[in-house]
C-alpha cells in the first residue's frame, strides 16, 4: 500500500481525512507540527503530502509550510505535495505551486474532489517510479547483453543464439534491415567468444570502390600497381587471431566473392601482386541487409559462398515488430545523450510516448537515435515533446503522433480529448490548475474529464 502523510494542525481537519481518506487504498499517517512531520516524512517516504500552509509556530502565517514544503522536496523532489490554504490565500498556494507543489486545495474541504487529487498524485508518482525502474532495466540490459538492449521474444531469441555461438568460431550471417544493430551483435559475438583478446576489424563492402576492395581485403606488395610505394597489410591480416565483420557482403563484387571463398575454404590469403600464400587465423562474421535468396536467383551472389559464411544465420527483426523495445531503447538512449550533451532531460512528454509507439521507424534503432539526440538539443524542458522528436513533420496516417486506425469520429474525438488532457497534465508536471487554464477549460470540467477517462485510477 502506497504512504499518504496528512499535515494539520486543526484536529477537526485530521479527523475528517482521517475518516473520509479511510476506505481509500492508501496507509495514513498524520502529523500537525513541521518537525513531527519531517520525522514522519523521512520514516515512511511518502508519495503524496497534504500539507497545511499555517502551521504552529506560526499558524497565522505560511511561513511555517513553505518551510516544511521545501524540506520535504530537498529530501525527496518525486514526492508529490498538495497544499491546503484558506480562500483569502490564493497569492499563498500559486507561490507554493512555484516552489515545487504537486497541486492546491481550498478549505472547506470537500472530500470527493480531494480524493481526485490525491489519486492523480499517486498515479503521475507511480508512472515516474516506473520510468525511473525502467531506465535502470534498460541500463542493466545494456551491460548485460553487450549493449545489446532489447526485451521482446525475438531480441530475447538473439541473444540466446548469440550465447550458444559466440564461444565457437563458426563464420555467422547477421542478416536484417539498416539500422537494427548488425554491428552490434557481430561486436557481442567478438566479446563472448575465445578471441576476445584479439582484434575485431570491421569493413565495409558497400562503401569501398570495386578497384580498392581487393587491396582494402588481403592487402598489396610494393610495385602491384601505380602509387603501391611500399607492402600494406590488407584488413583479413590485421584481424588475425580475432574477428572480421565484413558488413554489407552482399555488395561485394562477384569477382571478390571468389577470392574470398577461397580464403574461406582455405584459411590463407595472397596479397595484391603477390604469389606467396600467407595463412590467416581468422573467425568471420558478415552482414546483409539484401534478400540473400532473391540475390543468388539474380546472380549477384554466389551460392557457395553463402554456404560458407551462414553456417548459422541471426535475423535481426525490425524496431516496428520489437513489441515493448521502442520504450526501452528510447529511455537508454535518452540517458546517455542526456548525460553526454550535459542536458537536463530525464523523460518523455505523453504526445512523445504515443509518437514513440506509433511511429513506423523505417530507419530501425539508428533513426531512433539520431532523432533522440536532436531532440535532446531542441528540448526547453524535462522532458521530450513529439515536436522535439520531428512527428509533427510526419504524413501519412498519423496527426501529431496519434495514429486514429479505423475508429469512428466518437472514439477519435475521445481519443484526442484524452491524450490533450494527458498531455496538458504532463506539460504542467500535474498542476490541475495550469493544466485546466492552458486547456482553456474550468478545474471542475478538468476534473470530470479525469474521471471520465480514468485518468485519476491508481
């Protein structure tokens, strides 16, 4: 059960929360002084307060719970704090909200609105505990697995394949569209495996002109060809004793495709004019982003070799099929940029999430981390919004990162109301009262609409 301290210093006040917050999901603990309060507050760790502006000493005046507001956020800043103040004290409970509360309650007290209150309280505290737990999971999973971070049955599938493989020095084809981390796991495979200690040499097949390749692969003897002043040692040497990832195999000329299937049947290499046979002690990993089988029916890649270097195949599925993993890479990727850019950004606004979730990601993780970093730039707040990610720039079947399907104008009309609502409330860190005037809507409309939505459930 969830803590809720109660400050008063009116035993007629504590008497009916006590009774009237009852039957609520919540353990009550009651204070009427600021030290007695403080004691409680550091004992239990509560995630709401309410917390009477006029307290003793200084009943008369809020200096006594501006006070203990302020203490209260310095030993926890995620507790959610409501103020109670008189209706002459408006001035009092703005300058509060200023200061860090969570909202404001006038007395007289009325129960049923304050029940609304404090269960929008603990329900934005657990959503925050959870993004906080959630990005230490990301964090852990991302040690854990190489960096490889990913929590859906296919990724979970990946990583098994790569703690059975990765120990022998079987050549691997990682295959999958651009931007799902083939690099990634040929560096995990590197890492789990009994060459750890040596090099991992990585190249390119698509970047490197046709008439480079050759040189770039086994290397050249001085004299092979015009501007050849001096013996270079090609990549497949370089990587001997460790792991080569040819990324983009099947951009390979045919031609070189030969040569490289020899080297793979035979373990030794001949460099560029040369003649003498230089064995190389070498594991391969490769990777494509092609339909291997369409390539071999055209002609574009031999058939042999693709025998030779998927002697075991890990498919790398795209960020739009990784149920669950956009959140978890978002909130990784967030904290690292956060931390490395120096920015106070430590989470996303609700348009953002729905953006998230509903985005297509064509360009996979690679896309989703780029747009991070831009927005990690761009944002003026805590926390990320879908225009600082670029969704608003999207066409197609979204509208500002909702994605509507076949709904009928009721259902989208709620759906948008909702996530406004959602959205205003996040912007304003849960400030009902700020939320409600930027939605252009009373307090009393705004609480309706978070019943009618569900917004206020624990």
């Amino acid at each position: 059960m969830e803590n809720l301290l109660i400050v008063d210093d009116n035993e007629d006040v504590l008497t009916q929360l006590k009774w009237g917050l009852a039957s609520e999901l919540y353990t009550l603990h009651l204070a009427t002084r600021v030290d007695q309060a403080l004691e409680v507050f550091g004992k239990v760790s509560p995630g709401v307060v309410t917390l009477d502006l006029g307290l003793p000493p200084h009943a008369d005046t809020s200096e006594e719970g501006f006070r203990c507001l302020a203490e209260m956020l310095k030993i926890n800043p995620a507790a959610k704090v409501i103020v109670v103040t008189g209706n002459d004290e408006r001035e009092n409970a703005l300058q509060a909200i200023k200061l860090g509360a969570f909202d404001f309650f006038r007395k007289p007290i009325d129960l049923d609105e304050l029940r609304v209150i404090i269960r929008r309280a603990f329900h934005l505290h657990a959503i925050e505990r959870e993004n906080t737990e959630q990005k230490g999971a990301a964090e852990a999973a991302a040690m854990d697995n190489y960096g490889i971070v990913g929590a859906c049955p296919a990724m979970r599938g990946v990583l098994n394949l790569i703690g059975k493989v990765a120990a022998s020095d079987v050549p691997i084809l990682v295959s999958g569209e651009s931007g799902t981390g083939k690099e990634l796991v040929a560096r995990a495979i590197h890492a789990g495996s009994l060459r750890r200690k040596g090099p991992m040499v990585c190249i390119n097949c698509g970047a490197i002109p046709e008439n480079l390749i050759e040189s770039e692969l086994f290397g050249h003897e001085k004299g092979a060809f015009t501007g050849a002043v001096s013996t270079v040692q090609g990549k497949v040497e370089y990587a001997s004793g460790g792991t080569l990832f040819l990324d983009e195999i099947g951009e390979l000329p045919v031609n070189l495709q030969v040569k490289l299937l020899r080297f793979l049947q035979e373990m030794v290499i001949q460099r560029v004019g040369g003649r003498k046979d230089i064995p190389v002690n070498v594991r391969i990993v490769a990777a494509t982003n092609i339909d291997i089988a369409a390539a071999i029916a055209a002609g574009t890649f031999r058939e042999d070799l693709y025998y030779r270097i998927g002697v075991v195949n890990i498919h790398l599925p795209p960020l739009r099929e990784r149920e669950g993993d956009v959140h978890l890479l978002a909130d990784y990727f967030l904290g690292r940029i956060a931390a490395e850019l120096g920015k106070n950004v430590s989470g996303f606004s609700p348009d953002a999430l729905v953006g998230l979730e509903t985005y297509s990601w064509p360009g996979n993780i690679r896309e989703l981390e780029n747009r991070l970093r831009r927005a990690v730039l761009l944002a003026d707040s805590s926390l990320v919004t879908s225009a600082e990610l670029g969704f608003e720039e999207n066409g197609g079947g979204q509208h500002n990162g909702f994605s509507f399907g076949d709904r009928t104008l009721k259902e989208a009309r709620a759906m948008v109301e909702k996530k406004m609502i959602v959205a205003a409330l996040a912007k304003h860190e849960g400030n009902i009262v700020k939320a409600s005037e930027a939605l252009g809507i009373s307090r009393p409309t705004m609480y309706d609409l978070i019943r009618k939505h569900g917004l206020g459930e624990r």
